[in-house]
C-alpha cells in the first residue's frame, strides 16, 4: 500500500477511537434528555469531577483541603495512605450517585414545568457550581491519572503496519496509542450494555416511557423521581468512564470540561433523542476531524479541530433539522 | 335587521326568495371568491385530503363540518399556504396561486383562527390585536428606529382602529392583560380580535366556538354574524356543533376521510344521506 | 401614597404608550439621567470606572444586544463572545487604517461589521430552532475565535498576536490608549449606553418589536397572520450583533485596551452575557441593566471580601466565585426565571398599594 493511503487510514483509525470516546459523553447527553428532556450542559464537569473524585480517593487527598487551610490556618494536604484504583473507582461511582440524588432533591424537582431554555441555564449555573465545587474539593493543580492501565503506543502494531507499505519506502508503521484502544474498547463495552439495558430491562422500559410522556408514564405507576435519580446516575457513571479515560490519556485538568462542548456537534449530527445517532455521530465527527485537520489543516495554520466539528453539524442540521436519526419535527398548527 | 330574523330567513330552502320577501339584498352573496381544484393532500403515507373541490362566495358564511379527522383543518391550513397540496389548484379572486408563503398569502388578505388557540403569551390583549395590523402597516425599520414622526403617527393610527375592534368584540377591561392570564373564552374572543384587525377579505374560523359554554356560543355567534352583516367580510368556519352550523351559515361541506360528502344549504346537507350516515357512524369504503 | 396613580389619566393614545406613564417614574428617570451624566463623573476614581463602571456599561450593552435576540425574538445565541470579537477586531483595523477616523464613528461602523456577520450566521435560523439554533451559535464562536487567532491580517501581523489600542481622543480628551481620565472612559461608554438603549426602547415599542416578539411566542402563527420569518429573524440577528459589536469595540479599545482573542472573548463571555439576561430579565430593558450589574459587581464584591477582608489566597477565591455563581443562577433560575425585572414589577405592584398590603 502506499504511503499515502496507510497515513489517511492511521488518521481514520484515530479519528474512530476519538469518535467512541465523543459518543460516550454524547450517551449521557442523550440518556438525560430522553428521560428528562433537560439538556444537561454540566455533563462535560461531571466528567472532571467525576475523575476529581476519583483520583483524590486513590491518592488519599483530604477533601477540601484548601478551604480548610484557609479557614484554619493548617497546611493539610493527605491523609498519607493511598487507596488502590479498583476501590477509588467504586468509591467515585458512590460520590456521583450521591450527586444525582442530590441533584434531583434540589434542583430537578423544582424546575419541572419550566421552558427547556431555563432547564439549560440550570445545568450551565450546575456546571460552574460543580466546577468550583470540584476545585475547592480537590484543588485545580492537573493531576495525573494512574489507572494501570499500559500506555504509549503500539509496538507489535507499528510493526504489522510497517510491514504494508511498499519494500523500501520511507514508512515507520502506524501509531496508535494502547490506551486509545482500552478505551475505545471500554466506551464500546458500555454503549453496548447502555443499548442493552435501554432497550431490554424494566427499568431501561421505564426510561422510555419517561423520555416520551411523563404524565402517561406518571398514570403507569412508574415514579419520575425515581427514574430522574437513575439516570442521573447512569450519566454520572458515563462521565466517569470518560473522565478516566480521558483523564489517563491527558492528565486530569481543566479541559476536560470541554469535553461536553464537544459531545453537542455530535448530537445534532445524530440528533438529542437517539443512542445509535450518539454512537455514529460520534464516529463521524471523530474521523471527520482528523481527516479534515490533516489534510486542510497545515493550509489554515492548524487548530482546525477547534471549529470542525460544529461546522460541520451546522451545515448537516440546515439540510436535515433533526439530525440523522432524531425524530422528524412535523410542526402542526 | 335583527339577528333572528335574519337566522330565520336563512332556515328556508330559497334564501334569495325569502331575503328578498324580508328585505333583504339578494346579491348580499356575491361571486366566487375563493375555488379550491382537486385538492389532494398527503404527509407520508397518509392522505388527509383527497380530490376535494369546493367554492366559497363573497359575503357568505361557509361552513366546513364532518366527524373528526375528516381533513377540515388540514383543508385550513393548506388556505393559509401552510400545508402545500401535492395536486390541485386553488384560485383567489380570479387568480390562480402560485407557490406562495403563508405569510404572503396573509398579505392577500386571509386571516385565520386557530382550533388550540395560538395567541401570543407574552404579550398583552391590545399588543396581540395590534400584531393583527401587521399586513396593514407600512412603515420601514429606519422609522421605527427613531420612533417619532412616521412610526409614531402608524402606531396611533392603528391604534385607534384596534381599539375599534375592542369595543365591537366588549373585551375593553381586559385589554391590557397579558393573555397568558385569560380564560379560554376571552382568549378565542382575543384570537378572532386579531384575525378581524386584519381587516381581511376572507376570515378563516376553526372551531371558533369550541369548550365554550350556550352564553359564549351566543355571543360569539353574534359576532360572527356581526362581521358579516357590518364589514361584509366572507367567512369560512369549522364548526361541530350542528345548531351553530344550521343557523348561521349560508353554505355547508361536508368532508369524511378526507372525501367530500356533502355541499349545499345547510337544509339540502342534513337530509343527505352520505352526511347522515358518516355522523352516525356508518362503515363504508 | 408616593407611587400616585390615581389622576394621573391619559387622553390620548400616544400619551398612554409612552415609557413611562406614572409621574414617579418619569421624574425618577430624569433623577437617574442626571446623578449618571453629571454627578458620577465629577466623584468617579480610577478604580470604580476600570473595574466597575467601564465594564457595566459595556456589557449592558452586551445584554442589550442579546437580549433582543434571545429575549424579544426568541433565538438562543451561545456566540455573543465571538460576535464581540468582531466588534473587537473591526475597530482594531479601523483604528489602524484610518488614523484619522473618529473613534465615535470607528465603534459605529464596527458594530455595522458585526451586524452584516451577524446577519450571515443567522441565516440558518430559518432551518433550525431553538436548542439545535443554540449550539449552531456555538460554530459562530468557535470558528471567530479560531479566526482572528490564527489570520495575520486581523492583528496586523503582530509576532504576540495580541492586539493593542492607540490612543485616540474625543474632543481633545483621550478616551483609548494608556492615559485616559476615569471620568472620560466613563462618560464615552454612556454616551453610547445612553443612545443605544433609546434605540432599543424604540425598536421594540412598536411593530419591529412585536414582530419578533410573534416569532418568539409562536413563529407558525407569526407566519399566518403576515410576519416575514427570514426577513424579521435577520433584521434581529443584524440588530443585536450591533450591539454585541458596538459592546465588544468598547470592550477592547477603552476597557481592555489590549486583547487576545480566547481569553478576552471565548465561550466564557457568551455564557457570561447569557446569565446577564436570564437573571436580569429576558425581554425587558430595565433587566439587562440589572443583569449585568448583577454579574460584574458580585466577583467584585466577593473578591473584596475575601481577599481583601478574609485574606484568602486568590484561587480559593475564585473556586468559592464559581460556586456563588453557579448557585445563584441555579437558585434564580427557581426562585424567580423571568429574572430580576420581574421581581422588580412585583415591587411596584407592592409599592402602588403602599401603605396598604393588598
């Protein structure tokens, strides 16, 4: 194969193990505004505060540290023990489902029968809140994570790749980070059990039933806190998921609350209101990105991954409103 | 004239004799107005409305009427040139329309009324009413941005025929409310203010007189009949209750399943079969 | 007994639309004029014009601006930041090409700029509503920021890329650049303030105004009774990134004097200006105001505290900021989501009874 062609497809591989990471987060996007029909923007800092929570467990961080020097006076920062990542990983899911309980008691509740502009505008006042929470909890230094999880990139594929070119060209094989694999095999993983439990257990039925009447699922017996409570935890879940992974893979720092902005040109590919949209969304907007920077990107100057995305959906969503597979708006009068 | 002389004298089969025995103008109906060719509507799979040909005069009062689902506000909403009909032609005035935008056509003169009433909430009565002028009013943005002078003197002008309407429609108390606040009578009473401020060659009704209670019914039947009689204003109703129906309209069809089944006086309407059987239910293919 | 209504009667309809019908708050309004043109100049210091007034004034029109679109006509724009960017980046090369142009006429012209852009980008507001508009904006904010960071020609080539100033004076008193009176930089922006929240009451008082409001209530009924959706859509879009750009052009040139476009006019702002209006009130002029006083004075004031009274260090600050903030919105949001200006109607409502309760 030629140079050229084993470049684009190192790039498309990359850009669809990006992609799974962008439909994870999309995923808890779309579970809560099934369920709820709120468009949760704090889905991007839960992420951070989720893999906060849980690299400050495993490290044996005090929370609150900072304040409590301020307040005090002290010079507090651990506790001194460390905690193996398998049980700060249950321990942050612990935290998360705390939160959404927390979240539905406070907030949710109180904001059933308002405009979805002002449900967004909770969840935007819910992710500074949270992102102040997170960094007074656990300080806003970055924070490596260290899953034990194996990094860097791929020998054994670098030389399987190197082996496609032609004899004697130039080519050192392809790079692909291990643990871009991990976690595009673990996102993989949880969208299938997501689909899984939407699709096949009560509660996912439960899910359902709420994401499309909530009166009628009200008159059924199935309890709109209940099912709120849930699926915040679910999303919260999926925002620690993606925060590990991406945490491993950059450091755990503030960035990772963008993430979230990247999940929403995924959704309008996809639409709000549809898993299999988030997943393909997800992959196209992955691919497209790296593709569209490698190949446009060195004429522009770069940074092309900042914008593409949603350029991208914007011109997709003025042929098709809906996205890919949300539901056609039929406007009746 | 009063109202129930004038209901009175509709009731016989010759109108234009009994108009005339009672003093009435025999071409108070005028020509055809309004033509609608061979309709044909469909979203998807479904037809809503299928090869529906009906006319509607000047000055009359046209009712539309058939069980639910029948396509009569589909059959609205493709006048208002909201829906577009896959075949068909529809002519208004003598001219035959092409592809057109609703608001367009609201320019042409064609207001409407809403079944689930599609008032403005944020805005108060008098503002709803004054959004109804918009065909009418003619100033530019440039006036408007520096208010006095031109965009003023529109405002006052309009203004005064708004507050022309409130009288008429007895909504005075309330004109300053935001509607979101009224009763669902006040608020149809509102809905028609504003269809009427448009001052429009052919008002479109849908349902004008649903959820409303025998003393609503009367008045807004009054009014109905008021505008026709005072502005000479051409009006087409979707209406279910049959009384209504009977009483104050000139001509009537009839649609079921999205066929027309009926079309004539409101006399020769009733004692069609094809109508009856509809109404009560009777299958047919 | 103070908030008199009783015979104060109007016997014309231009009398009864005017702003403000009740003596009170006519004569409150004059006093507000007065105590802003004339007296606050004479006591402004240093510190209260840079860190309080200047930015007050420039994200009340800021509000202004997105308020129109987002308020009165109901398009939720997430681009503000990039729009004022533009705003930003015009004047810039205005300043720097025409030397000679007056700088009252350089913001003018560059929040026509914004306008013709932002008419651009509101094109697919036809296509797309309401949430799907909302994260389209986000392209808009994205892509201008990308822009003017990486295009030359935007900041003249400059190795930081950052973009700077020069001074430049409006009746022989510097309003831009390093050496500008407190007072000057005050009064420059309320003069602009000043005129632009007259347009604005102009604009949304009549037909302009109720045409947006239509779309924003119910754009399908808009459509049916003669509104032109594109046609009023636009005419939004291109009114507020005026303001959005006259706001970003003071924003640079008087307050900032220097910028660097992530920083100065990223997500952050758009967020920012978007909170203003919600808490301040979405389709009310009086609420921008509130709005952004609300959101400029509270990291103020939570900083002197603090900091200053409490001397903590500035992160902790800044967390518990973030906290403050997000709570509050969240807490307004449930308390009272049409915002400040209508708690501060209920007021009157309460005052007009006063002394009575009811």
């Amino acid at each position: 194969m030629g140079v050229g062609l084993l470049n684009t497809i190192e790039v498309i591989l990359n850009g669809l193990m990006t992609g799974v990471l962008y439909s994870l987060v999309a995923l808890g996007f779309v579970l809560i505004f099934k369920a709820s029909g709120i468009f949760n923007y704090a889905q991007g800092v839960m992420s951070l505060f989720a893999a906060l929570t849980l690299v400050g467990f495993q490290n044996g961080q005090i929370p609150f540290a900072e304040l409590i020097n301020a307040v005090f006076g002290t010079d507090l920062h651990t506790f001194g023990f460390t905690m193996p990542a398998i049980l700060a990983t249950i321990f942050a899911l612990g935290v998360m489902v705390l939160f959404a309980i927390i979240v539905e008691r406070l907030i949710l509740k109180h904001l059933v029968n308002q405009e979805p502009i002002i449900l967004f505008m909770a969840t935007i006042g819910l992710a500074y809140f949270l992102e102040g929470f997170g960094d007074m909890m656990w300080g806003s230094d970055i924070k490596t994570m260290d899953l034990g999880l194996p990094q860097g990139g791929s020998f054994w594929f670098e030389e399987v790749t190197q082996g496609w070119a032609a004899e004697g060209a130039d080519y050192w094989g392809m790079y692909i980070d291990v643990l871009d694999v991990i976690a595009a095999g673990v996102a993989v993983l949880l969208v299938i059990a997501l689909t899984v439990f939407s699709q096949y257990t009560k509660t996912g039925r439960a899910l359902r039933a709420v994401a499309d009447d909530h009166q009628a699922a009200l008159s059924v017996g199935i309890s709109l806190r209940y099912i709120w409570v849930v699926t915040w935890a679910i999303a919260g879940f999926v925002a620690l998921v993606a925060g590990s992974m991406w945490g491993a893979k950059s450091g755990v720092q503030f960035s990772l609350s963008l993430i979230a902005l990247k999940a929403l040109p995924v959704l309008m590919l996809g639409g709000f209101t549809s898993i299999p949209g988030a997943i393909v969304g997800g992959l196209l907007i992955g691919v497209g990105e790296k593709l569209f920077e490698f190949y446009v990107g060195p004429m522009v100057g770069g940074a092309t991954e900042n914008w593409f995305a949603y350029v991208l959906a914007l011109i997709f969503l003025v042929f098709r409103p809906q996205g890919l597979f949300g539901d056609k708006i039929i406007e009746r009068v | 004239m009063s109202i129930q002389a004038a209901e009175a004298a509709r009731d016989d089969a010759s109108y234009a004799a009994q108009e005339e025995a009672h003093g009435i103008d025999p071409r108070r109906i005028g020509d055809v107005v309004m033509e609608m060719k061979n309709i044909t509507l469909r979203f998807g799979g479904v037809t809503a409305i299928k090869d529906i040909s009906f006319d509607i005069r000047e000055h009359e009062i046209r009712a539309i009427i058939g069980p639910n689902g029948a396509g009569k506000s589909s059959m609205l909403n493709v006048i208002n040139g909201f829906y577009h009909p896959q075949e068909g032609e529809i002519w208004f005035r003598g001219e035959k329309r092409g592809p057109m935008r609703p608001h367009e056509i609201a320019h042409q003169g064609i207001a409407r009324t809403f079944q689930n009433i599609a008032l403005f909430k944020g805005m108060s009565t008098l503002d709803n009413i004054m959004t109804g002028r918009m065909t009418l009013m003619k100033t530019n943005f440039w006036q408007h941005t520096l208010w006095k002078g031109g965009a003023e003197r529109e405002e006052v002008e309009h203004r005064r025929r708004v507050e022309e309407i409130i009288d008429f429609l007895e909504i005075q108390a309330i004109r300053k409310t935001p509607v979101g606040r009224l009763p669902y009578g006040l608020q149809k009473r509102v809905e028609l203010g504003r269809a009427l401020a448009a001052e429009p060659k052919l008002l479109l009704l849908d349902e004008p007189m649903a959820g409303m209670n025998v003393e609503e019914k009367e008045d807004m039947c009054r009014f109905i009949l008021d505008v026709n009689d005072e502005f000479g204003t051409t009006i087409a109703l979707i209406e279910h209750d049959m009384g209504v129906v009977m009483d104050i309209a000139d001509r009537v069809v009839v649609l079921d399943y999205g066929r027309k089944i009926g079309d004539g006086t409101p006399d020769e309407v009733r004692s069609n079969q094809d109508v009856i059987d509809a109404y009560l239910g009777v299958s047919h293919d | 007994m103070l908030y008199r209504e009783a015979g104060d009667f109007k016997t014309s309809y231009a009398d009864d639309a005017q702003t403000f019908p009740i003596a009170f708050d006519r004569w409150r309004y004059y006093a507000i004029l007065l105590v802003a043109a004339v007296l606050v100049p004479l006591v402004i210091d240093s510190y209260w014009a840079k860190s309080i007034m200047v930015p007050f004034l420039v994200f009340s029109i800021a509000a202004m601006g997105l308020n129109i679109l987002t308020g009165y006509c109901g398009q939720v724009s997430l681009g503000t930041g990039g729009f004022m960017a533009v705003g930003a980046y015009a004047s810039y090369k205005l300043m720097t090409a025409f030397p000679e142009l007056n700088i009252f006429f350089v913001v003018l012209l560059s929040g026509g700029v914004t306008a013709l852009v932002g008419a651009a980008f509101g094109l697919p507001s036809l296509r797309i509503k309401g949430f799907y508009l909302a994260v389209a904006t986000l392209a808009a904010q994205f892509f201008l920021v990308w822009l003017f960071n990486k295009v030359p020609w935007f900041f003249n080539h400059s190795a930081t890329g950052q973009i700077t100033a020069p001074e430049r004076t409006v009746f022989g008193i510097a309003v831009t650049g390093p050496s500008v009176p407190a007072w000057a930089s005050y009064l420059f922006c309320l003069a602009f303030v000043v005129l632009l929240a007259w347009l604005m009451r102009n604009l949304t008082r009549g037909k302009v105004g109720r045409q947006w409001m239509a779309i924003r209530d119910m754009d399908i009924a808009a459509e049916i009774i003669g509104v032109h959706p594109l046609k009023t859509k636009l005419i939004a879009f291109a009114v507020s990134s005026f303001y959005v750009g006259v706001a970003g052009a003071l924003f640079f040139s008087v307050y900032l004097g220097a910028a660097e476009p992530t920083e100065a006019f990223g997500i952050q702002q758009s967020f920012l200006v978007l909170f203003m209006i919600i808490i301040g009130g979405l389709g009310s002029i009086f609420g921008c105001f509130a709005g952004a006083a609300f959101m400029i004075m509270l990291p103020v004031l939570l900083k002197n505290v603090m900091v200053g009274a409490l001397g903590w260090d500035t992160t902790l600050a800044t967390h518990f900021e973030f906290i403050i903030v997000g709570g509050l919105i969240i807490v307004f949001l449930i308390l009272e989501p049409h915002g400040l200006a209508q708690l501060a109607r209920l007021m009157k409502e309460k005052l007009r009874l006063w002394p009575f309760p009811h």
